[in-house]
C-alpha cells in the first residue's frame, strides 16, 4: 500500500523531505476531533435540563450519549485523514461497513423511526443511528470518489474550466428536457392513479413556493437584489385579500389583481428609500422591513386581527361555482354544474391547477421579460451597476421595476394563499418563510427556472413526504440547505442562456475554453 | 477637413468646456481649477503623470463625482447646452450622450458579447418596448426596434472584428478584445462624446496600432469627440488633435501634438527638474 | 426625569449585550465580507452552556458567587467557541471563494440547524434560570418619589462588558493575531502571499466572535433568566442591526450601534409602545443608511471607477 502511496503524490511533494509521516497526521487530527467532539458535546448533549413547574432547573444526564460521538466520530475523521494522505482503502471498507451497520442489519432500522417520534426524549437509537450511517455513508463516498480519481493527481485550470462548461452545458440541456417534462407531468398527475388527494394537496404547498421562488427568481436571480424580506410582500398579497374578503365581501378571482398591485405599490413604497444601497445593506434592510411587517400584523389587532389573524375568508370558487355540498339559494354549486357526485376533493384539485396555473405564468412572464431592454437591464445592474449607469441606465428605477414585479407576483401567491387556507395569521409569515424561499432560489441555482423549480421539489416536497422525521424534520431541513451548497455551491442547475444569439446554437459548442 | 463643411454644422460652442474645474476629497486637491475645451471632430489627448488627475477629471464629466466647484458645458450641434456638473450621474449618458469607458474595463462580464452591446442600447429600447409592456405583448413595432439595435451591435462587431464571438460570455474574450468591446459598446449608445480612459493598457504593438485606426476612423466618420486618456505616446501622438496636459491637478500645457512635445513644463513634469 | 435615567440604565445593559453579539458580526463581516447568520444562534447555544454549567455548579455544591460566575463564563466561553469554530470550519470555510449567496445561504441553514439541535437536546420549552444575584443600589429620586434602581447585576454586567472591549481593543491594535486580522481584513490575498496564515486567522475571528458572544448569553442568562432556542434570532437580528447602524466592520461602531439600539428599545418601550420596540430600531436603521449608508463609525467608501 505505501507504494500506492507514493505514486499518487505529485512529483514536487514526493521530494518534500520532512514532510510528517501521514499517520502522525491522521493521529493529530484524531485526537483533535475527539477534545473538539468532546466540547461540543459535554454539556449540550451531556445534560438534557427540564423545568420543573416552569419554576428551577434540574436534569437528566447523557453521558452514553456523550461518549459514543467521541468514540465513534474520530473514527471517521480518521479513515477520512488517512483518505487524504492516499490511503483509501481503509475509509472504503470501514465506511461502508458500518454504513451497512447503521442503517439495517445490526439494530433498528431507520424504517422503525416513526416508533420513536412520540417519545419526548431526543436522540434516540433510532436516530443517532441515522446520523452515525449518514456519517459511514460520507466516508464512503469519499473513499470511493478518491479512489475514482486517483492517479489523475491535481487538476488544472483549463481542465477544471473545462469540467464548468461541461456542468453548465449537461445543466442547459437537462433543463431543457426536464421542463417541459415537468410540466406535463404536472398537468396529467391528479388524473393518474398516484395522484390521491393528499400529494396533490402537498403538490399545492411545494406549488406555492415554486410561485414563490421564480418570483423572487427575478430579484435575486436577475436583478441581483439581496431581498430577505420577501415574504412581506406575500403576506401583503394574503392580507389584502382576507380584507377584500371578509370586509367587502369580494371573490377571489376580483381580488387577485389588487392583491397584486397592491404588493407591487408596497414593493415600490419600500424598494424607493432602501434600493441605492448596496448589497448587504439592502438585505438587511428587507430583513428589517420583513419583519415590521409582521410586527405590525401582529399589534394593529382592529385591522389585522393580531395575533389570531383573519379567519373565514372566502373559498376559491370555480368561476364563481362554489365547491360545496349545498349552496345558498339560487346558487349552482361546482359539482351541480357539471353534474358530478359532490367530494371534498374537487376543490384541492381545482386549487391545484390555479396554483399551477399561476406558477406558470409567473414563469412565463420571467422567461420574456429577460429578453426585454427591462431584464438585461437587470442582468447588466447585477453584473456591474457603474458601468450600467455609465451606459445611461437608470440604477433605481430599474430596480425598482425588478422589486415591484417580484412583489407583484408574492401578492399573488399570498392571496391565494389565503384562498386556500381560509384564514391568515402573522405565524405563516416569519422570517424563516422568506429564508426558505431565497434558499430555494440559490439552490436552484440563481437565474435557472427550471433549478429553481427543482430545489422547491426538493426542500418543500421530501420534509413533507419525510413527515415520518417530525422532530427531525427542521433539523434535515437546515442540514440539506447547508450539504446542498457545499455540494453545489453554485446551485443545482447553473448555467445561463444569452437572451438574443446572433449565431445558431447547434453551430458552435457552448465551452468558453476554446475561445483565444 | 474644409472650412466649408465646418462652418454648415459646427455651433459657434465648443464640443465640452471645462470652467474652472476643481475636485477635493476632504484635504486632498485632485484637480486644481484646471480649464481647457475639447472640440468637436477631435481627439482630445489628457496626459500626465500618474496621480495628475486624469481619471478624476473623467469621474467629474461623466457623473460619478459632483466637482468641487467648476462648469462643464456640453453643447452637442441638435440641443441646447448642457451644465454636466448640474446632472445626475446616469442622465449624462442618456440625455447628454456622454459615454465612457473605464481604466480596469468594466464589462457585463457573465453576458455574451452581443448581449453587453444591447445593454448600451437600454435607453432607445426602453422608450420602443413602451417601457416594457408594450413589449410584453410582443408588438411588431417593437421587434423592428429589437432588429435595428441588433444590426447597430453587429455594425460594431464588424468593426472590431469580434462577430464570430457574439455570443460567447463577453469575460471569456483575451484581453485586448474586452478593450475593445468596451468602446463598441460605448459606441452602441451613439455617444456625441467618447471619454476613453487608457484604452492602449494591456495592449501590444499590434493592438496599438489597430486601436489608432479605430478611433481615427470614429472621428472622421462618425464626426465625434473624443477625450483620450493614455499613457501610450504611440497612441498620443498618432491620433489626438489636441492635448491637455496635467500634473497634480493642475493643466501645465495645452495645445497641439508638436507644441507639448516641445514643451518645457511638460518635459519637467515627465522627466523631473534638473538639478544644478 | 427619574424615570428617564432609570430607562437609560436598563438601555445601556440592553445594549452591552447587543454590541458584545454585533461585534461577532462586525468582524466576521469585516474579515470574509459575509453575513453570518448563525452567529444569533452561537449567542443562544452560549446561553445555554452559561445555564448548564450554572446548573452543574449548584449541584455541585459550590455557592460562592464570584466562583460560580467564573466557571460560568469559562466554560461557556470555552465551549461556545469550539462551536464557532466548528461552524466555520463545516458550513463556511469550503465556500470560500465561491459566490457571495452561497456562504449566506449556508449560514442559514446553520442557523435553522443550531436551533432545532438545540431545540431536540434541551427541549422547546423556556428554562427558567434562578437569579443569581440580586439587589442594587437605590438612587432615589428627590420628589417625584420614583426609585431609580441600578441593580449590581447591572453593574456587572457593564463593567465586564467594559473590560472585555478593553481586552479586546489590545488584542487588535497590538498582538500580532490582531495585525493578521486586519491585514485579512484590507486585502485577504497579499496577507496569505506574505505569510499570514489566513485559514487560522478567520478560524480565529468565529472564535473570538463566539466567545464575546457567549459573554454576552452569560448575561442574558443572569439578567432575564429565562432562555429558549429560538432567543438567537431576535437578539442576533438587533446585533446585526446594530454593527451596520455603528458601521459594519468598525468594532468601536458595533458597540456604540449595540448600546444606540438598547437605548432605543428601552427608551421606546418606556414611553411609547412596547410592542412596537423592534419596529423603532429597524426604523432607526433604514433612517440611518439612508442619510448615511456607511453607517455612524463606517469609513465613507470611495467608490473606485
């Protein structure tokens, strides 16, 4: 193995005399990750504390707990550093045995998880064994990527351009099939067997935010803006109609426009003082103006309700054929209509169809308006905003148009939000809804609609499917956003199309590394 | 040039006049009261040393500073007058028709080449797209304008002979080549004033010479001014009319190639004082 | 009159608190230029340790009180910074050098984890932490009978603060981690080509960060007595508020912006509404960056054309 070894190092290391011997190395790093575990570990996990009578303090120890991180965790990292030096034969085998270990044979299975999610104690077996497989699963997969490219030694520049443009032109061509194909499968999927009720009613949540991030697609993606405080413009929207609603008795297919400009002018109103500032000013601006507003929702109870929110807002209506099982007087109901035995379902369905409906033209209205003077405007300002006032271009308008379009199109959402929920509340509209949705952008992989489209499938659809983690389900949550962007720090699908080509695509390869 | 056609459309004004012009930044003096006029069908040269204040004086002209005290009058021969100092930055390249390029080149360096030549069409865009919702709904009217701007850029292209590169990403263009993009895109907002900051830095002999040509060529052609800062004496002396030059601020010389050639203060000022 | 010192008193404990957390951010910011929201968070994870080592030391027996808050602070400083430091070294260090979003993006989720990791060990319910020290001078008001109280909670709380920025100071302007820090912070290429280990020194900075911030969840401990998972957020948006209003990146500006926004809110809540107390400091903010987008101690930027 110690050949191996040597042949794998680059010429210079290899002549690198004094160089330490690589398992003094791995040690090191062993034993530092143990003290590290160790401290982490001591007292948060050491030591579950419980109120008593919400009076004093007392609590339970978990010391085994303590212990088995760091006993188990320096392991890896020690296959890991080994994996570094070139050995990685050790990390293949140990990692995958005990990836095996963890996740079946030896214990309970993560398929017996839900047994323990009534439990109020955290970190059971159950779990602590999903967390250690996770971890053999890593070192494996690391053992087994170094041995794929080992020998190739480090890679070059040009070849590490080249593998970019690979990525972005597999990302192109991808989205390009993948889109339509979504798409249609969208349109199709209540109709076939899998399309019961309840995955099209968490279709309508994962929907929503796909609404939700091709609109803040446009901020962030295109204009560049940094906007934390999106979500204040979807409450906004899911305000106005509850008032429209429950005030002036308005349907909601009369609100939604003026739930959308409503928005729009709130984008405006907001967007005016703050948009000359510059990048993280400008998001923690929007962060501070997310969260007056839902301050605000919360303290004016005669307007807003406080806390309890606006509950019995209108129902969706097919065109104004209510979905009910008995309407008023001189009313046809939805399933009268088309002479249909009356469900409960018809409406999730319906409502999952507008919110398509309504995600596709948002993504439509993106896709022209990129290749309008408006959106390489957008582009332009994100790229370098002093050329772009050299060139004559108006800063702030420009971003302004950018801010009330995406706020426009959160007022949309939001209405329908409110739509389909009956009832709004200042809980549904916190930070972390805001956080979530540019995550989804950025993970996407800023600019792609297709990405972005993908990562809300992603981060809204598995914790919904996953509801068996409970507990866990934030935690994953946080977790993912976190491996996704060290995994692709440039999100899923990156890769950008020019808005006007002069040549024919099929003409010329798309890698920028044969240009000079 | 003959008189005749000078006296048919040149104004009795000056292309930019320079009044006075000074730049502070709190106790630092970057321009001291430095005047001067750069005229219309010429290559006005700026030269100095550097930290004279060159690239200050092109902040001042195109926006990006509010000049300390000073006029600068742009009077293009179809408007009236204009007080550069009194205007909002971008306003100097939409209404003024001032356009610029910079010292470190600034292109849109994610969009394609082609891309980064529409965007200086922004202005005359806007107004055909009826501020983008008539161009939503896709009218003819506006794709004519689309078309118009598209043959505008690669007229440009052709020019600089980057057309087969339309469409790769304009940061993906050798060096010399983003030089040159920079002033087609300059161009592309049909400036009536060029400000050209060291568009010969980087730029190998070749290069050089190609670039003299260029901007000879958008000169007598196109009837423009032109403000040239650049170190190149190759590209001084081969193309500017007239020149300015500076040192600490403030305007040591003035006047045509062979004048500041011969120039005592300027030859001070670049090679030093000569100690006795 | 009284009543108004009275609320300054309790604005600038408020506030010490809130510069010790801003200068986590203001440094982080300076340093790598990115917005580290799971900084809040480390506040609330030190919080925490500040209540578990304060429980285990009364369990211990050992009730002196200025040996309890020793080991208090010691250990709750020590631990929080390894989790600073672990942080770093996961979510933020392999995204170095990659775009400005994904660091932001990955700082989020850290945060949402730390929350909820918090959250499963020790439970959702607020822990209520028994006061530790009580009582206080009574400055009484000559007529208006009203007492101003400055507790020694208080006092403790600004002195350490005091001494700790004092420390702090010293560390920056004279040893030589405080010079590799702001050579990384002027130009983190030409520090690395001449020698700086710029690795260690971010590693440093989240350290250093992470131990102010656990001072300052120590003292929140000891001053609301009460701590939950999700106190990081609020607490870590004001600070956050509070390095951009002093000038994001300036120390001394994070601690004047820290103390500008505890004043705020506890003058604010005094006379005005309580509830609108965050509104008032985000209003100060955006007022702010609008007449001065550099903020109170930033440099003015010169913009580069």
């Amino acid at each position: 193995m110690a050949d191996t070894t040597m042949e794998k190092r680059l010429p210079g290391e290899a002549v690198a005399s004094k160089a330490p011997s690589p398992l003094l190395v791995a040690v090191k790093e062993t034993i530092f990750t143990a003290v590290l575990v160790f401290l982490l570990g001591v007292l948060m996990v050491g030591f579950q504390t419980q109120a008593i009578q919400g009076q004093y303090l007392s609590f339970v120890t978990r010391f085994d707990d303590v212990l088995w991180a760091v006993a188990i965790v320096p392991i890896g990292r020690f296959l890991l550093a080994l994996d570094r030096q070139g050995q990685s034969w050790p990390a293949l085998i140990v990692g995958g045995l005990a990836f095996l270990y963890f996740f079946g044979a030896g214990s309970t299975g993560v398929m017996e998880l839900d047994v323990y999610k009534t439990l109020p104690l955290p970190f059971e077996e159950a779990m602590v064994n999903v967390i250690f497989g996770l971890g053999a699963l890593l070192v494996f997969g690391t053992a087994i990527k170094s041995l794929r490219t080992a020998g190739q030694g480090r890679r070059t520049l040009p070849a590490r351009e080249a593998a970019e443009a690979r990525r972005a032109n597999f990302a192109r061509r991808l989205s390009v099939v993948l889109g339509p194909v979504l798409v249609a499968a969208a349109v199709v999927l209540p109709w076939t067997p899998w399309g019961d009720r309840q995955l099209v009613d968490s279709l309508v949540l994962v929907l929503t935010y796909v609404m939700l991030g091709w609109g803040l697609n446009i901020v962030v993606g295109l204009a560049g803006l940094l906007d934390l405080g999106y979500v204040a413009f979807y409450a906004v929207g899911a305000y106005t109609y509850a008032k429209l609603s429950t005030e002036l008795g308005l349907t909601f297919w009369e609100s939604l426009p003026i739930a959308g400009i409503f928005s729009a002018a709130f984008g405006v109103a907001l967007g005016f003082p703050v948009l000359r500032l510059r990048g993280d000013y400008l998001a923690i601006v929007t962060l501070g103006f997310g969260e007056m507003i839902r301050i605000v929702l919360i303290n004016w109870q005669a307007f807003t309700g406080g806390p309890n929110g606006i509950g019995s807002i209108g129902k969706i209506t097919f065109f104004g054929f209510p979905f009910e099982r008995k309407a008023a007087e001189g009313v046809t109901t939805f399933h009268e209509l088309f002479g249909l035995q009356f469900s409960g379902s018809h409406r999730v369905y319906f409502l999952y169809y507008v919110i398509l409906v309504l995600a596709l033209i948002t993504n439509f209205a993106t896709i022209r308006l990129r290749k309008l003077p408006i959106g390489r405007a957008w582009e332009a300002l994100r790229e370098d905003e002093t050329a772009c006032r050299a060139l004559g271009i108006n800063p702030t308008n420009t971003k302004l148009t950018a801010f009330a379009i995406g706020a426009m199109f959160a007022g949309f959402a939001g209405s329908f939000f409110a739509t389909r929920q009956g009832f709004v509340s200042p809980e549904s509209f916190t930070f972390i809804e805001s956080a979530v949705i540019l995550s989804i952008v950025v993970l996407g992989g800023m600019g792609s609609q297709v990405g972005v489209a993908l990562a809300a499938i992603l981060l809204i659809g598995l914790p919904e499917a996953l509801r068996e983690l409970a507990l866990y389900r934030m935690l994953a949550f946080g977790a993912s956003m976190v491996l996704i962007m060290l995994w692709r720090p440039k999100g899923l699908l990156s890769y950008r199309e020019p808005t006007i080509l002069l040549h024919a695509r099929n003409k010329k390869p798309m890698v920028s590394g044969t240009v000079k | 040039m003959n008189a005749a056609l000078q006296q048919m459309t040149e104004p009795a004004m000056p292309l930019l006049t320079v009044e006075h012009l000074t730049m502070r930044f709190g106790g630092l003096v970057a321009i001291d009261d430095a005047s001067f006029v750069a005229q219309h069908r010429e290559i006005t040269g700026v030269i100095g040393p550097n930290g004279a204040g060159k690239t200050t004086l092109f902040n001042c002209i195109t926006g990006f500073y509010k000049p300390t005290v000073g006029r600068l009058t742009l009077a293009a021969a179809d408007r009236p007058p204009m007080l550069l100092e009194q205007m909002e930055g971008f306003k100097i390249g939409q209404q003024a028709s001032v356009a610029r390029t910079f010292q470190n080149v600034r292109l849109f360096t994610g969009m394609s080449v082609l891309e980064n030549l529409m965007v200086a069409q922004h202005n005359k865009l806007m107004r055909a797209s009826g501020y983008t919702f008539l161009g939503l709904l896709g009218l003819p009217s506006f794709n004519r304008a689309e078309r118009v701007a598209r043959d505008l850029a690669v007229h440009w292209l052709d020019r600089i002979g980057l057309t087969h590169l339309a469409d790769e990403p304009a940061g993906s263009l050798p060096y010399g080549d983003q030089r040159r993009l920079e002033i087609a895109r300059a161009m592309c907002t049909e400036p009536v004033l060029l400000c050209l900051d060291e568009p010969a830095a980087g730029l190998n002999p070749r290069e050089s010479a190609e670039l003299n040509t260029l901007l000879r060529s958008i000169r007598d052609e196109l009837g423009i001014g032109i403000l040239l800062i650049e170190h190149d004496m190759s590209v001084v002396m081969g193309t500017c009319d007239h020149i300015v030059v500076l040192d600490y601020g403030r305007k040591i010389a003035d006047g045509s190639p062979s004048e500041i050639r011969s120039d005592p203060a300027v030859i001070r000022a670049y090679l030093g004082e000569e100690e006795e | 009159m009284e009543y108004l010192l009275q609320q300054l008193i309790n604005g600038l404990t408020l506030g010490a608190i809130y510069g010790l957390i801003a200068i986590g951010y203001t440094m982080v910011y300076g340093i790598i230029g990115m917005i580290n929201f799971a900084h809040g968070d480390i506040y609330m994870v030190g919080a925490f340790q500040a209540m578990i080592a304060l429980m285990i030391v009364g369990t211990l027996g050992i009730s002196w009180v200025p040996l309890q808050l020793a080991i208090m602070l010691i250990v709750a400083l020590v631990l929080t910074a390894a989790y600073g430091w672990t942080v770093e070294r996961i979510a933020y260090r392999p995204l170095r050098g990659s775009t400005r979003l994904a660091p932001l993006i990955s700082a989020i989720g850290m945060s949402i984890v730390l929350q909820n990791y918090v959250q499963l060990l020790q439970g959702p319910r607020p822990k209520p932490v028994a006061p530790v020290i009580r009582g206080g001078f009574a400055l009484t008001g000559s007529d208006s009978g009203f007492v101003v109280q400055l507790g020694y909670l208080q006092i403790m709380i600004i002195l350490l603060t005091v001494a700790l920025m004092t420390v702090f100071a010293y560390i920056i302007a004279k040893t030589s981690l405080g010079r590799a820090q702001r050579a990384c912070e002027q130009d983190r290429k030409m520090a690395s080509l001449l020698g700086v280990n710029v690795d260690l020194t971010i590693s440093q900075t989240f350290i250093i960060g992470a131990a102010l911030a656990a001072v300052a969840g120590m003292m929140v401990t000891l001053y609301y007595g009460v701590n939950d998972f999700f106190m990081g957020f609020v607490a870590g948006i004001k600070a956050f508020t509070a390095a951009v209003l002093g000038g994001i990146g300036s120390l001394p500006g994070a601690m004047l912006g820290g103390i500008l926004i505890g004043l705020i809110e506890a003058i604010w809540s005094a006379y005005f509404s309580a509830e609108y107390k965050d509104v008032a400091a985000f209003g100060v903010l955006v007022l702010v960056l609008i007449f001065r987008p550099t903020g109170l101690l930033g440099r003015p930027e010169v913009e580069k054309v």
